[in-house]
C-alpha cells in the first residue's frame, strides 16, 4: 500500500460538483468547513463528532456530513452606519427565469433562492469565516455595478427595495448624475449563522412589526417582534460595509482585537484598495450586538482643565462645577503625525487641476494651520478668487475667502469686482498656534459662512448662483495673495455645504475618506518624500515644492467609533490575497517560588503578511513575488501602531554586520537554542542527584 493510499483514508472529498476557496473555522469546539462552487454559491459541512456510531470506526474523516450543505442568505441589506434607513429588500425572482414577481403572487418552491437573496450579491472570489463562540460571521466580497446579478435601488414610490430588471423605466429607480445606483460595488458583506446541530441557520432578530423597521415605528400603536403582522420572520439583514470597496479579488482579512476590557473587542479590517493600490486599514468599535458601532462611544468631560480629572460622563449633559456644557474627550496623543511646514518665500504644496476639485456649486474646504508670521497677506488655499474660491490670511489674523464667476485669478486692469464675492472672518488666528478654520459655500441657503476652531466667525449674504470653474492649479501655501509662512495639516475638500454641527464635531478626528461629499483628503502624514497622499478614492496626490516635514502638534485624534489608515510598500506592487493573524507576544518570566523562568503571554499583536511584486534584493529586475510581512502592535484600546503611508521594508537575506546571513544566524539561533534547551535538562538531572546524595549520606558527602 502506497503513502497516497493511507492519505486517502483520512480524507473527506465531495466530488458531486467543483469546489474552491476553502476555509475552515472551528466553532464551540466544532468543525466547519466551507467552499464556494462554479456558480457562487456557498457550501458547508460539519464534522460532527457527536454522532457516535460504532459502524464508523474512529477515524474522524467518517464524521463529516454525507453531503455539503447550502448556505442559505437573507433577502434584505442594509448599509452598516446608516440605522434609520432600514434594510433594502431584494427582487423575488422565479425560479428557471430571470423575471422578478411579488413575493405573495409565488409559493415557496418557486422562488429562486439564489436569485431572491443577498447571495446574488456574492463575488467569486477568496471569502472568510469568523467564530466569536456566539455566532458564525461570513464575510464575503460583493459582485462589481457590471455584473450581471447586479440590481439597483427603487425609489420609494416603488415601495423602495431594487430591482434587476433594466427594463424598468429610469424614472423608477434611485439616480446619481442620471445613473442608476447599484446596491452594492465591490463592497464588503457580512452575514451572522447560528449553529443548531450540523445545520447553519441565519439569525433572527427583532423589529417592529408594522414599519418592519429595526429603530422607527410606523405609528404610536407599533410594537416589536420576532415576526411581522403577516408572521414573517425577521432575520437580520445581510451587512454592507460600503465603507470597505474597491475590493478586488477577495483581497480582505478581518480580525477581532482585543483590548484592556475583558469580552470587549475592537474589529480590524485590512483591505486592498484596487483605486488607490494601496492596503486600507479600518479600526471599528464593536457594538453591544457584535456588530458595528461606526460613531463609537464618546466620553465627555467638564471645560474647564481644573475639574476633568472629576468629571467623566457617557452622555453629554451640564457640568455640575461650571454648569456649563460637557465636552467630548479627544485624544489626540500622536495621531497628528506629521505636518507640513512653508518659509514663505517659495513653498508650497502643488494638486493640480482634477476634476472633482473644480467645484462650481456647494462647498466645504477645512484645514488646520499654524501661522508664523502675519507680516504680509498669505494664500492658505488658491484655486481661484474670480473661479472655484480661495482661501487667504490677511495681516491682522483674519481669512478671507472669494469665488467668482471669471474662472481665474485676474489682476491689474483686468480685475472687474462685479464677478466675484467674498467673506472676512469677525475674528483672526493667533501666532505660533494651531487652528481649525473651515469656509462653507451654500447656494442653497444664498450664504458664506467661516468657522474658527468650531466657533461661527462671519456670515454674508451671496448674491451668485454658482462658481466657473477654470484651469487654474490648486496650491496649498501659495496663490495671489503670496506664500504661507507657518504649518498647514489635514487639509479637506467637499462639494457640499457642511453643517456647523458636523464641522465642530468632526475638526478633531481623523476622518475615514468616504464621507458622503469629500472629494479631496490630505492627512499630511507621509512624513517623507515629495508627494501627499489623497485619502479618498480619487488618488488625486500632490506634489510638494520646499515644503518640508515636521513633527505636527495639530488636536486632530483618531474617531472613537471607526478609523482608517493607507499604507502601501516603497516600491512594491501587491500581488496576492492578504493574510493576518492576531497573536500574544511571549516573554520570558520569574514564577513561583523558586522563580523559575517560564514564557508568559503578554501584548497582543497582529502580523500581516502579504505577496508583493518588485525587484529583488539586488535590485534587479525579478517576475518573482517576496512575501512582505509586517508585525503590529495592539494597544490597549484594541488599535493598531501608527504606520507611515509609505513603508520601506528591510529584507531579512541580508547579510548582518559579521557578513553572516540572517538565515544563517536564524539557524544558529535554533541550535543554540536546541543546546540551551538540553543543558538545563543535564543541569537539571545533577541537580537531582545532588538532592538524593544529600538525602541518602547527609553531610558526609564531599565533591
């Protein structure tokens, strides 16, 4: 009997259709195994070793179920984030056909229950399962706008929900720029499983029985239930994280992290961004539910310093010393990064003129800055005064800001007043201090609006209907009114009118980069090299010209509920799906009373690994993939260590400083290590021979 022979009676094949992508998860000591087939459908078998049968001898391999099972998802989706808006149900679809019909007008058996669920929504692509002991979490990559499963958004006249068929008037369906939008665009999905047996059931949950909403009652009479008043079930609703996209390939890995709370977990996403190139890393709160909490749990303190120490609240309220409004805890330790700071005299920082920049109707430019000098006029921002806006420091402190109807930055005879308008703040930035100023165009509400550090500083009256845009460059640091002298950070751009709400409440987080209206994201935080990195999925980079780095001091924090980071690797191409495991880093320690020293689990950390394309460690030319790996620590928040934008990773078969490879000195590391490990054991033994010479003769015995 040949190797391969023994193999095979240890394992489990199903050959009744073709299978790949598989994954294992174990869960409640369980066994589960999934696969996906040629048509995107998703398949589980459970290794039941509960089922004692004496006719199946003991070989495990005879435990697994005779067949694979299908997964079966919900028939509604709604976006991770967005609560109130409730969950878009999907087409029903009959089976053999492609024809959508109401639900009520079909029997069970002849809906289609690929085409009627989320499962439509699958990906062929790498999926992934997770365990919390609790439940079983799928989390899989949706189908691109292109597909031909794909389906759109009805408007509510049509009682909401989406729909596949393309024969249906445009009037019908929800529009953007006279597109229909897609449910979903090569975004993230999660769906939740019970165990009960061998069989995977979706979990349940409740609503309110008329409105079929989880959060908004239809009226005052409105109760809630496991089932609505036609005794439908409610089961939880497959979730979009349309925050994680771009996704190619199911190029994805999603962790659970610890943090200093026993049972309380941060979620980890790492993600390949097919725009951007880059890998996205998302930190996100972990609801009361196992879930997502994407505004997180904000703290709030009193105002004033000398009682935050004795004020700690979970909601906002008075403080009792002051009675004056609580304010939200910011930490901003470390998460400004880097900023970049102007002389004055020649630089600045270079965007170009993209598309999504050439802003004709609403608009919202936010920065931070840290003027030095207020001897001259200076250009924060300069699109173009007579155009899309710009932004300048006047001599006193104050901003002004203009946007006109000429679509350029005219001077001398050729400034006519009568095409542009503008605004100057009530009041100015102090010197050698960091601020937060935002300028808000609304055409809506016929206003210019400035804020300062979140406080209102200036409102007029507009009497223009929208900006020209113009093939002028953006500059940051530079414009008609001269060169900045100071530090600028975390510069946003959106084309649309923010509210005075959400600008004081989000000035000191970290923003995600799809945030509905940002077209433009400069965290500043490369800290080397010529090039800011835009944080949307525009890429819209820009190039910087004697600007230099420095360390910035900027009140800018992560967001409590959801942070995002992009990395990407100096020189190198991602080239694989990712990999990640979450790990304890063991140290050795004294224990017990005779202080023996034993390895004890200490700080979690995550390791990221992921094949990469580039040149080799000469630097030549390779079609070979290295595998880049990166170890992160977790502190106690369950965070991840701040990386730099651009990482240059060393390579471990360099030679060290004794001309020895590391592979060789990983080798003798071991033996050493090997030899360590077999005198303690020889010490060990003298040591008892010791202590049975002393017992057997006593003092007696000389050495």
């Amino acid at each position: 009997m040949n190797k391969q022979s023994i193999f095979d009676n240890f394992v489990k094949s199903y050959e009744d259709k073709t299978y790949k992508y598989p994954t294992l998860v174990r869960h409640k000591g369980t066994l589960i195994a999934f696969a996906m087939d040629n048509g995107r459908r998703i398949y589980y078998t459970v290794l039941d070793l509960s089922d004692s049968d004496e006719n199946k001898g003991e070989i495990d391999v005879e435990y697994w179920s005779k067949n694979p099972s299908p997964l079966y998802f919900g028939n509604e989706i709604s976006q991770v984030g967005y609560g109130l808006v409730g969950a878009t149900r999907m087409p029903t679809v009959k089976k053999g056909t492609q024809l959508e019909d109401e639900p009520q007008n079909l029997t069970i058996d002849e809906i289609d229950n690929f085409l009627s669920t989320t499962a439509r929504l699958t990906a062929d692509a790498p999926f992934q399962v997770i365990s919390d002991g609790q439940y079983i979490y799928i989390f899989r990559q949706s189908i691109s706008d292109t597909h031909q499963d794909i389906v759109y958004k009805l408007t509510k006249l049509q009682g909401g929900g989406s729909s596949g068929d393309t024969t249906r008037d445009n009037s019908e369906f929800v529009l953007s720029e006279g597109n229909k939008v897609p449910l979903v665009n090569n975004t993230l999905l999660l769906d939740r499983f019970i165990l009960s047996g061998t069989q995977l059931q979706p979990k349940m949950e409740v609503r309110y029985k008329r409105s079929r909403n989880k959060t908004q009652p239809a009226n005052a009479k409105d109760s809630l239930g496991a089932k609505d008043m036609e005794s439908n079930p409610f089961f939880e609703p497959t979730q979009e994280l349309d925050f994680v996209r771009q996704l190619e390939e199911g190029r994805f890995q999603v962790l659970l992290l610890p943090t200093q709370i026993a049972n309380i977990q941060r979620w980890q996403v790492f993600a390949y961004n097919s725009a951007t190139s880059k890998i996205d890393s998302f930190n996100i709160e972990r609801a009361a539910d196992g879930l997502f909490n994407t505004k997180g749990t904000i703290y709030y303190t009193s105002p004033n310093p000398e009682y935050q120490y004795t004020v700690y609240e979970r909601r906002a309220g008075i403080d009792p010393f002051t009675n004056e409004e609580l304010v939200p805890i910011i930490s901003t330790e470390g998460a400004a990064e880097s900023a970049l700071s102007f002389d004055g005299s020649n630089d600045y920082v270079d965007l170009a003129n993209p598309s999504e920049l050439q802003i004709t109707g609403n608009q919202t430019i936010e920065m931070w800055v840290k003027p030095l000098s207020l001897a001259n006029r200076q250009s924060l921002f300069c699109k173009a005064y007579n155009g899309e806006g710009a932004i300048t420091l006047e001599v006193d402190g104050k901003l002004s800001y203009y946007y006109g109807t000429g679509g350029d930055n005219p001077s001398g005879t050729s400034i006519n007043p009568d095409t542009f308008e503008g605004i100057l703040s009530s009041f100015g930035l102090a010197r050698n201090e960091w601020s937060h100023i935002a300028i808000v165009r609304d055409f809506t509400m016929r206003k210019l609006s400035w804020y300062i550090d979140g406080t209102a500083a200036g409102e007029e009256i507009i009497t223009k209907t929208a900006a020209t845009a113009g093939t002028e460059n953006v500059f940051l640091g530079k414009g008609y009114a001269g060169h900045f002298n100071g530090s600028i950070d975390e510069v946003r751009v959106w084309n649309r009118a923010r509210s005075a709400d959400e600008i004081k409440e989000d000035r000191h987080h970290r923003l995600v980069g799809r945030e509905p209206g940002l077209v433009g994201y400069w965290r500043f935080d490369e800290n080397t090299g010529s090039t800011v990195d835009d944080q949307t999925d525009s890429a819209n980079n820009g190039t910087i010209s004697g600007a230099t780095w420095e360390e910035s001091e900027a009140l800018i924090g992560n967001h409590p509920g959801m942070s995002r980071d992009s990395f990407s690797f100096a020189g190198r191409t991602i080239e694989s799906g990712l990999t990640a495991v979450q790990y304890f880093q063991q140290e050795d320690a004294q224990v017990g009373n005779g202080q023996e020293s034993k390895p004890m689990k200490t700080n979690a950390r995550v390791m990221l690994a992921v094949a990469t394309g580039g040149a080799d460690s000469g630097g030549n030319t390779t079609t070979n993939k290295y595998v880049a790996a990166l170890d992160l620590a977790v502190s106690r928040e369950g965070k991840l260590a701040q990386v730099p934008d651009n990482l240059s990773l060393s390579w471990l078969n360099r030679t060290d400083l004794d001309g020895e490879s590391l592979e060789s000195s990983f080798a003798e590391v071991e033996r050493l290590e090997r030899e360590v490990t077999q005198l303690k054991r020889e010490i060990q033994t003298l040591e008892e021979e010791t202590e049975y010479l002393h017992e057997s003769y006593g003092d007696s015995v000389f050495f």
